[in-house]
C-alpha cells in the first residue's frame, strides 16, 4: 500500500486538466439595455444573481464615512408600498435571499431564489433599489445596529490593528478611512444623505451583473429589466485619486492588555491591470497565502510554533494596490515573529523563489482554479469579478495558460521590485515584546477606530 | 469486489448512496456532474467529548498531529502535496466528531484517498515535532479564545449550560490542559479510535459511485477494524436552578445579554421536539419578522439587534437560546421582556403564518444545500458520524410538512423551564461603564 503510493505521487504530478471548461458564459442584454453575463445550470431549481455598482464607501462625504454601508444596510428595510415588516415576511414567505453590502470600491448585492419565485424576487430587488423608502424608524434601527458593530469591531484586535494599518498608510486619501464610519460620522447622516445617495451611485453605467442557474437567456433578459430597469442611466463621476502608502514609522503599536500581539504588515503591491499581476500572484502564493505549503507558514509555524496562522495576500484596489499579512503571537515572542517574517521577505526579495517552489506554485494554482466554481453563489461571483477588471468573457479559458506562463525570472523580478523589509509597515496591537525598533505608544483614542 | 456493498436506494432530493465495507468503514457518494470538482471527507467518530480528565484538548491536539506525517508522507508534506495537485486541504474537531476534507480535481481523488487512508492506518509522530505543534495550539486558543472577551465568556456560560455533560468542556481544551498534552497520550487516543469500523468517509462531486466505491475498496479496505471501546459519557442530570453569570472585562465596549436552555436534540431527550423546535428557533429570533426582534428592537427599542439558535445535532443535550445586543442602558429590561415573549408563545401559541413562513424557508433550504458540494459533504457526514441515517437526511421535506402548531406549543413547553437555563451578561468593568455613562450624560 505504501510502495502504491508513491508510485501515485509521482503520477500525480502531471499536468491538470483544464479546470473550469464546464462554464460557458453567455451575454444577456435585456430590452432596457442591461446587460448580464450568464451561466446556465437547470439541474437544480434554483437562481444565484450577483451584482455590483463602481460606487463603494470611498464615495462616502467627508464626515459622512459611513454613508454607502448604511444604504446597504436599509435596502431590505422597505421599498415601495412594502414597509420594512411586510418587505421582509415577503421575502421569507417566499425564501428568497436579498443582500447587500458596501466596500471601498464597490457597492455590491446578492439574490438568490428558488426557480418557481423568480419572477417576485426580481421584482423585489427592483423595488430595493429603485425604490427604497428610509422610513425613519428603519433609519434609527439600523443605525444603532451600525454603530454596535462598530463598538464590537474596536473590541477585535484584528479589526482594530486592519483599521489603523489603512489609517496610517492612505493618510488623507478615502482609503484610510472606516467603510462602516465612526460614531460621529454615522450619528451626522441624514434621511437625505441616504435618499441622495441611493439616487446618485446605484446607477446603469456603473452596473455588472451575474447570473447563474435554472433560467434561459430569454426568460433572463425581461427580468434584467425588472430588476435594474428603473435606475438612473449615469451618475455624475466620481473623482477618487491614485494612491499610493505614504511614508510611516515603520512599526505602530496600539497598547491593548491582551495575552496575544496581533499584527497587520503590509508593503505597496499592485492592481490588476499591471503586466506583473500573475507573475505576483505566484510570488505571493510562495511567500504566504499557500496554506500550510507558504514560506512564512513553514518558518513561523511549523518550525517554531510562534502563531495558528500567518498569512499574505494581494489587495488590489481600483485606486491602489498593497500586499497585506497577519499574524498573531504571544506577547512576549512577537519581536521573533516580527524578525522570522523580515527575514523571509527579505531573503525571497534578495534570492528568489526555487524551481520547485515556482512549479508547485503553478500546479496549485491552475489546479485550484476550478474550486473556485463550486457553487451557483461562487460562479456567479466569479462571473461579477471578471467583468469588473474587464478580463474578458473568454478569461476563465485563458487564466490558466497566463499562471503557467509565469517564469521564474518573472516571480524573482517581481519579488526584487515589490518585496523589501524597508517598506514592510507594521501595526501590532497588544502588549509586544523584543521589537527591535523603538516602538511608538499609541493610545486607542488617537487612532480612527 | 469483496464488499458486502449494501447500496441504499436513492431518492429523489440528494441522490446519497452508502456503502459498507467488510472493514466496517462507511462510505457516502453523492454524485454532482456540474463541475470537474469533488470534496473528499473522512470523518471519525471520537471528538472533545471522548477524551478524559486534565486531557481536554486532546482530540483537537491529535488533529494537528495528523498532519505530522506517515512513513510514506513526511511531516508537513500532506497538505503539501494536495497543494502541488491543486486542491485545498484542512480538519476540524467537534464534541462528537473529528473530520479532514480535500477538496481537489475530480481525477485527484485517488490520490487523496490513498493519502486519508495511509494515516488512517499509519500515522508516525516525531518528537520533534511535538512541543512546536503544541505551541500552534496554544496559540491558536489565544487567538480564538483568550485576545476575546466573548469567546472566553461563552466558555463559562457553556460549562454552566451542562452540569455533568461533557459538551461543557471546551473542543480547544483549556489552557493548562493544553500545556501537558504529550505526543503518548496522542498516539494512545489515534490508536484507539482511528480505525475504519470508527469513520465514515464521505464523497460529493464529481464520481461515479461504483469507482468510488472500487477505490475506497483499493484504498480504506485495506485496513483492519479495530474493537473501539464503548463511549462511557456523562449523564447530564435533572437541572434544578436557573444560573445566571456575569463578567466584566475592560475589553469590553458593547454589553451583552444571553439566554440559553437546555433542549432535546435528535438523539437525546424528547427527540420528538426536535423538528418543532427548528421551527421554533425561526419563529422566536430567526429574523427581522421574529417574536422576540419585532418585541424587542422594534416595538420596545430596548434591544439594537438579536438571533437565536438552536443546536439539534449532537448525540448529547442540545440548547436552544438568543444573544441579545441591548439598547444603551436598556439591559436590564431584557429579562423581563425576553420572558414575556416567551410566556406568550406557550400560553396562545403561534400562527399558521408565521409556522409556514418557518416551513417554507427550512423547506427551501434543502434545495439550496444541493448547490454546494462542500456543504453537502458536510451534512451527511455531520449526519453519519453520530448515528443518524442518509434517510433523517433525505426525509427532510416530509418531516417539516409535518411541524404543527401545537407541535411548536408542546416543544416551547417542554423547553422554557427556567432551572435548566443560564443567562449570561458581558460588560465593561463597573468603573468603566460609569464613565461611560458619565460621558454620555
């Protein structure tokens, strides 16, 4: 059985087969003009949408951070002639899922319903976003809900240590602030804030839309229009700058009487549409987001037991791109933490990754690309992901033959010109020991929260 | 094929079949063509609650170990060895369980078969290995317990819930426990419940059942069974006073109010109670349109936001209650509020609407599970491993038709009794919450 095996391993490292070739996508543009891209997939009686609007937090007013995360917070709260009590016993009646969300970039949503509801779901979602109604009492619920969300993310370490890594490195660009906004922010929003809002970004020109399930081109395309139909055509542009980290004390720590340090570092990366973005991806896959199989995993928690987890991965955002990493370490060894990683960093920086790490980088990652398919919600949002970077319709065929083309001369060059411990920014929440910089005291209140 | 290989008979909402090995291993295939994907689960029936005392930890603690290697796979190259063939790989410990999934190419599953049943049989552990796991493990009860307030109160409140029952102790083990964790009381544990006759091994994807079935013959059938000793657990005996705990911690910025009863499960208890109770769980705090969120945020505003559970699968005591974030210095009225709430379902019930509305969502959710093959895998093992049957499974849509509202009246009546419940109340230190409200005045 044994001897079997590794007879097996060694078959096993043949090429994959093409990963996602069961996905065929087609365009749908409805009568109104909207356009989806769908995957049809009739053998279970159900419908996944995904959608997004370019419009996300970083849109958001000064003093009104916040804005598009309460918008999507009270898009299920009533719509039409529907209140907030009668809009959601309709949709449970009829056990459809309606979501939304607001990140930095985008303001996004999700409707999922059973095949035989679907006209009605549509239906609903058009009268969400088109016709919202902010009733007041909504408002102030969700509201208070808002601003306990905040109150429990201070609580979290992790949450507290992302919020003030972005803080510190976008100073004075929309990026450094709260998507979900502080007390203040949130307390200063109006009816009208949120009716504008809704009126001005959730908008056709700036719409992508996924659709995966038991439904035909043509039973789709009227339903677009129900759906997306009734808003505006364009919205007025928005001007958000490039951006890039600003300079910042290397190390930040934010004193917090816990056991265990949690850190967040980051250094500048990159966005999507630059030329070296497979050539990082694999980088980054070696360095740390390949699970138990990443550098840093192998020297901080294998070999020395310093954390559960430690990770990377690439953050490319429409205006700026960044590599960001984690990880969490008693107090009194998180200097060694801190020193294993810049030690890792550095020396794939300075040698380079190995023949064998790029090859098991690739295979993993043209291999794993099919999971990514693995249900109706997951293809649908692949279907949104594509269209946002305008990678093309035929990308999910070609994706895999760009990761193979990466060469090793390619991930070194690119670990040489990304990758350095004198950019690597550092916040560390906790009670930190053996830090060899000087730390800087921060107390809780002099950081956005 | 040497398999007394009893094939179930399909039905018609999942499709699961299940086999037998002569080894006693069990093994579920749910075929699902819509990708060239498939998740692989091997699931062990021996979990926190098989473990013994100043050993908690131990079942997740041999987890982690299971990963340290095989004469044929050296330490840490399993899940690196999924990786170079493009899957993904991890595990978890429950109470009542312990799994590891793969989830890779449907032409991988060999592979992984091979590899789940070389460490089924043959797991090595160094030494060395050893101290640097515990100190993974100790981290991480950091991470998920110690750097949090909640989850550290959620402990205590837990090992209130149940007074004898092992599902008080924690799966990550306590702290100190964890630190005398040795690699023999590892490997004593592996060797008495890792056999085939203690797993069931289950596969979603994209297979055919009778080459699954040829290869867990090829691969899981070539290992013995083992006697597994008979879990000796822990009655939880009649509970006779209401507890409530309370716990300031400086870390804490936003309070909050729980409630949790005692409740039957599938396999404890009135076990009858249990699908109600599902339907129970929805109607008092499943949603915005629930008894206790239109009362308590809606109409009263002394709650910003509520949910409630209901934990039915276990093969001890389940619990059924609510989490409660209260309004600014409302909390005190909570008790009150969440009681009446209560009394007012048993004593005039609930709708036929609102029962509907419950089936249709929990009737629907067996159509959605379909869509995820992760999550199915996770279902029947979930199911299997503690005794229930793909039929339980597979019943699903009759035996919530079936729920009625005096289904619903019997199972609250049989649960909201105060001396089997804990009300748990996290907040600020006192000094710190006075400031805060002093700054708020």
């Amino acid at each position: 059985m044994i001897r079997s095996m590794s007879l097996l391993l060694v078959f096993c490292l043949a090429a994959i087969a093409a990963p996602a070739s069961a996905v065929d996508i087609k365009q749908v543009v409805s009568p109104g003009g909207v356009k989806a891209w769908l995957v049809e997939e009739p053998s279970i009686p159900l419908i996944a949408l995904s959608y997004e609007f370019e419009a996300g937090a970083a849109t958001d007013p000064d003093g009104k951070e916040g804005l598009a995360y309460l918008v999507s917070g009270l898009l299920n709260e009533g719509a039409g002639d529907l209140d907030s009590l009668a809009f959601q016993k309709r949709l449970e009646e009829r056990a459809i899922h309606m979501g939304f969300d607001a990140g930095r970039d985008q303001f996004s949503g999700s409707l999922k319903t059973l095949s035989e509801e679907r006209d009605e779901a549509f239906r609903l979602l058009g009268l969400a976003l088109s016709q919202p109604r902010f009733d007041e009492d909504a408002i102030e619920r969700v509201r208070e809900q808002v601003l306990s969300i905040q109150r429990r993310e201070s609580d979290r370490p992790r949450t507290v240590a992302s919020r003030a890594w972005m803080a510190h490195a976008f100073e004075g660009h929309p990026y450094a602030r709260n998507t979900k906004g502080t007390a203040e922010s949130v307390a200063a929003i109006t009816r009208d804030d949120l009716v504008a809002y809704a009126g001005t970004h959730l908008t056709r020109d700036r719409l992508i839309v996924g659709v995966v399930g038991d439904i035909t081109p043509e039973e789709l395309a009227p339903l677009l229009d129900v759906a997306f139909g009734s808003l505006p055509d364009t919205s007025p542009a928005v001007a958000i700058a490039e951006t890039a980290i600003s300079d910042v004390n290397p190390v930040e720590v934010i004193d917090r009487a816990v056991p265990q340090s949690v850190a967040i570092f980051g250094l500048p990366g990159i966005r999507r549409d630059d030329p070296d973005w497979f050539a990082a991806l694999v980088m980054n896959q070696i360095l740390g987001q390949g699970g138990f199989s990443s550098r840093l995993m192998e020297e901080v928690r294998r070999k020395r037991g310093l954390t559960y987890g430690v990770y990377t991965y690439l953050l490319p955002m429409q205006h700026a791109g960044i590599i960001l990493g984690s990880v969490a370490t008693v107090n009194a060894r998180m200097g060694e933490s801190k020193s294993v990683i810049e030690m890792v960093v550095n020396q794939m920086a300075t040698e380079g990754v190995t023949e064998k790490e790029l090859m098991d980088a690739k295979t993993y990652l043209t291999g794993s690309y099919a999971l990514n398919f693995d249900s109706s919600d997951a293809i649908a949002g692949q279907l949104v992901g594509i269209q946002r970077y305008d990678l093309g319709i035929d990308y999910i065929d070609a994706r895999n033959s760009l990761v193979e083309a990466i060469t090793l001369d390619d991930v070194n060059r690119v670990a040489a010109r990304l990758l350095s411990t004198d950019a690597l920014f550092w916040v560390i929440v906790g009670q930190p020991e053996g830090l060899e910089e000087t730390a800087l005291d921060m107390t809780p209140e002099a950081v956005a929260p | 094929m040497s398999a007394a290989a009893a094939q179930a008979v399909p039905s018609s909402l999942f499709n699961a079949q299940e086999f037998t090995l002569d080894n006693g291993l069990k093994l579920v295939v749910v075929e699902d063509r819509r990708a060239p994907i498939v998740t692989h689960m091997a699931w062990y029936k021996v979990g926190a609650i098989d473990e013994f005392a100043g050993k908690t930890g131990l079942a997740h603690f041999l987890e982690h170990l299971m990963f340290k290697g095989t004469e044929a796979i050296p330490a840490g190259e399993f899940s690196k060895t999924i990786s170079r063939n493009g899957g993904r790989d991890n595990a978890f410990t429950s109470w009542d369980f312990t799994a590891y999934y793969q989830l890779v190419a449907a032409d991988r599953l060999e592979l992984v078969m091979t590899m789940e049943a070389d460490r089924m049989g043959g797991l090595v552990i160094a030494e060395d290995e050893v101290a640097a796991e515990r100190d993974v493990v100790i981290e991480e009860r950091r991470t998920r317990v110690e750097n949090s307030p909640a989850a550290l109160f959620r402990e205590q409140v837990r090992a209130a819930q149940y007074l004898a029952h092992p599902y008080r102790l924690p799966i990550i083990g306590w702290m100190h426990d964890i630190e005398g964790l040795t690699r023999d009381d590892a490997l004593a544990f592996y060797r008495t419940y890792y056999a085939p006759n203690n797993a069931v091994v289950v596969v979603v994807g994209d297979v055919d059942a009778a080459q699954v079935l040829a290869l867990a013959e090829q691969t899981y059938g070539q290992l013995e069974p083992k006697e597994i000793p008979e879990r000796i657990i822990a009655a939880e005996p009649p509970q006779k006073a209401p507890r409530e705990l309370v716990m300031h911690d400086p870390r804490v910025s936003q309070p909050n109010w729980s409630r949790s009863y005692l409740a039957p499960s599938y396999l404890w208890g009135a076990s009858e109670h249990a699908m109600p109770l599902q339907v129970l769980n929805d109607i008092l705090g499943g949603s915005t349109t629930s008894r206790l969120y239109q009362t308590l945020v809606v109409d009263l505003g002394i709650a910003v936001d509520l949910g409630s559970w209901y934990w039915p699968s276990g093969v001890g005591p389940g619990s059924l209650g609510v989490g409660i974030t209260p309004a600014e210095g409302k909390i005190d009225a909570l008790p009150e509020a969440v009681d009446a709430v209560l009394a007012d379902i048993m004593a005039n019930g609930i709708t036929e609407e609102e029962l509907n509305r419950s089936k249709r969502s929990l009737t629907a959710a067996a159509v959605y599970a379909r869509d995820s093959g992760e999550g199915l895998a996770n279902l029947f093992g979930r199911t299997l491993i503690v005794g229930r049957t793909i039929e339980d499974i597979e019943s699903w849509p009759e035996r919530v038709a079936a729920v009625t509202v005096e289904d619903v009246i019997a199972a609250a009546r049989h649960v909201f009794h105060p001396e089997q419940s804990v009300t748990g109340i996290l907040l600020p230190e006192p000094q710190a919450a006075e400031a805060a409200q002093g700054a708020a005045e």
